[in-house]
C-alpha cells in the first residue's frame, strides 16, 4: 500500500508530510487497538546485538531527526525498529531556520534539510520520554531510546559545553544512550568542535560530568561525512582518548556531486542515495580507527537490505534508516531485518 499512500504525500509539502506522518504514528501507538495491529503488520525476528553494554533486538534504528520532541516512541516502536534516536533536542525551545527548509530530490532519491534544530526544547522532550518510558520498556517487544543533543543557536562555541551538561542531566534518567551532535550543518559553526582542540575541550568536559553522575549512560559521538582524512583521524583520536562509548557515522552532507533534482542548489544537509558512497567511505575508516575499541553506528544513504546488510559486513555494529524510510515505507525496517 506504501506506493499508494507516497504519492499522496509527494504532493504536499515535505515538512507538511512530516509532521502529518509523525502525528499518525503519535495516535496510533497510543490507542490500544491500532498499536496491536501495526504491531502484528510490523513483527519481525528477532536478532539481538549487543553494543554500549546495552541489549538491542535487532541492529536496525531510527535515525534522530524524525522524532524531535519524542513525541511518536510508542508509535514508532510498533514498526520493528530495535532502537529510536529522538531529537535532536535543544536545551530551550527554538524554531529553527525559516521555511522552506525540507527539499525532495525524487530523481536522486534524496533529501535536503536545513532544518536548524527546531524543537520545544528540553524541558518538553523529557516529560515525554518520562511519561512514555516504563510502558515502552515493560513491553516485550520494547526498543532501546537514544536522544540526540544539540546547542541552541544562540550558545557560543566557546560555551556549547554548558548546552550539551545541562542537556545530559537532563536525559540521563530517561535515556539509553545519549548521542552529542556537533556535526549537523545547519546550525552555524557548529561542525568546528569537530576540530581536536574544541572536541577535546568538549569532550573532556561531558566526560568529567558523566563521571560525577550518579546515572550512567553511554554517550556517542555523531561525526559528519565531509571531514578530511586528517580531520577525521583527530576526531576518532579525541573520541577514544575521551572515554566516549561509540562514533555514529554519519551526519548529513554538504557535497552536491552528480545530483539531477531542480533542488540541487539548495543550502542545507544531503541525505538519502547520494551521501551512501560517502557514508561506507567513512565508516570503514572509522572502523579501522576504533579497533574495536568501541561500536559504531552507521547511518547515511541505507536505503534497502543490501545497503544495511554492507554497512554491516563492513563493522557497524548497527544501522540507522531515515530518508530510506522516505522512499520505501515504514516496512524497509522489517524487510532489512528479515535478510540478516
């Protein structure tokens, strides 16, 4: 049926979609009846992956982005997924850039976003996950809950580190694992605490916090696509000196190389089919890089089962899917875990 419903929502505008899916899944997952249903259109096998020291029952995620205010878990956790990345949260409530700001590039089976961290901040995004929380963990068929932190627009570099503490205290108690995004391109400066000085800075402060923390939850590193190899090697250096639990690779890209779409000019992170060669470029380095020292998560460009079961073969420990979901439907997820 997914065909069908797409070009339905190919016709509205993209952020339109969005948000009309994502209040679906939000009704859907908290009434009873529709939440045993998709459940029951949506099982799939189940294929434990340990990574983080934590339990997840199949290595397919969703990647942040989707659900930003956590707003959408129970709904969410009826397709199958082994875990849910909400956010990107902010620490206050900020609208991000002015629309338009979601593009679809349907020839090259992409998307660009220059969304900006929009959210309700968050105090709002914890009510959420505190009120949601024991009912998705007591359920059998429960996924593992990531939150993806941002800096607001207004938080100097120089101050980030402050967002991103405030932000940990915040989620500890409701998260699984907490991702530290400093590699999103369309908040302004953001991707230079990639650079080894700001990251170790960085790092070593959300370090020194989570050791003082009475709550432990592992905490990774999203790293964008468009790094150079030396960049890419003092990010990883910075991130195992740092004690951090794991590297997500990758973000969103700023390349336009070989697009067809009318789109193609517009400012803002690449997603989708383009960003694959990219995304498996930088994650077999990563993979390299770490050593087995800590598991990595690769998301950017999967967008059917061979393109997950490759990033796989290739040393992620786990996959995460968005713009796929796009294209192919809420059942890419039970159809990539049903090829492992």
């Amino acid at each position: 049926m997914y065909p069908l419903f797409r070009r339905f929502l190919f016709r509205l505008d993209p952020e339109v979609a969005h948000q009309l899916t994502i209040q679906a899944l939000r009704l859907a997952g908290n009434f009873p009846l529709s939440n045993w249903f998709l459940r029951r259109l949506y099982t799939v096998p189940l294929k434990p992956v340990q990574a983080f020291g934590l339990t997840f029952k199949n290595p397919v995620g969703l990647a942040a982005g989707y659900d930003k205010d956590a707003v959408a878990i129970n709904g969410l956790a009826t397709l199958g997924f082994g875990h849910v990345e909400v956010g990107t949260v902010t620490l206050k409530t900020q609208p991000g850039n002015p629309k338009p700001r979601v593009f679809r590039l349907v020839e090259d089976e992409a998307v660009i976003n220059r969304m900006g961290f929009p959210g309700k901040g968050a105090e709002f995004a914890s009510k959420q996950l505190s009120a949601i929380r024991n009912k998705v963990i007591s359920e059998q068929s429960s996924v593992v809950i990531g939150v993806n932190l941002g800096k607001n627009k207004d938080t100097p570099l120089e101050e980030a580190a402050s967002d991103y503490i405030a932000l940990m205290r915040r989620f500890m108690p409701y998260a699984d694992y907490l991702a530290i995004n400093i590699s999103s391109p369309n908040t302004v400066g953001l991707r230079r605490l990639q650079g080894r000085e700001m990251l170790e800075g960085l790092l070593g402060e959300i370090e020194q916090e989570r050791r003082t923390s009475n709550v432990k939850r592992p905490v990774l590193v999203k790293i964008a696509p468009d790094l150079t190899d030396e960049e890419l090697d003092d990010a990883v250096g910075v991130i195992l000196d740092k004690g951090m639990d794991g590297v997500i690779a990758t973000n969103t890209t700023l390349a336009r190389k070989g697009l067809r779409s009318r789109h193609q000019g517009e400012s803002g992170g690449l997603s989708g089919s383009p960003l694959k060669v990219r995304s498996e470029a930088v994650l077999s380095r990563v993979v390299k890089l770490v050593n087995g020292k800590v598991p990595v998560i690769s998301a950017g460009g999967i967008m059917n089962p061979d393109d997950a079961k490759k990033r796989l073969a290739l040393g992620a420990s786990l996959v995460q899917v968005y713009t796929g979901l796009i294209y192919a439907g809420p059942a890419l997820v039970k159809r990539i875990v049903a090829s492992l």
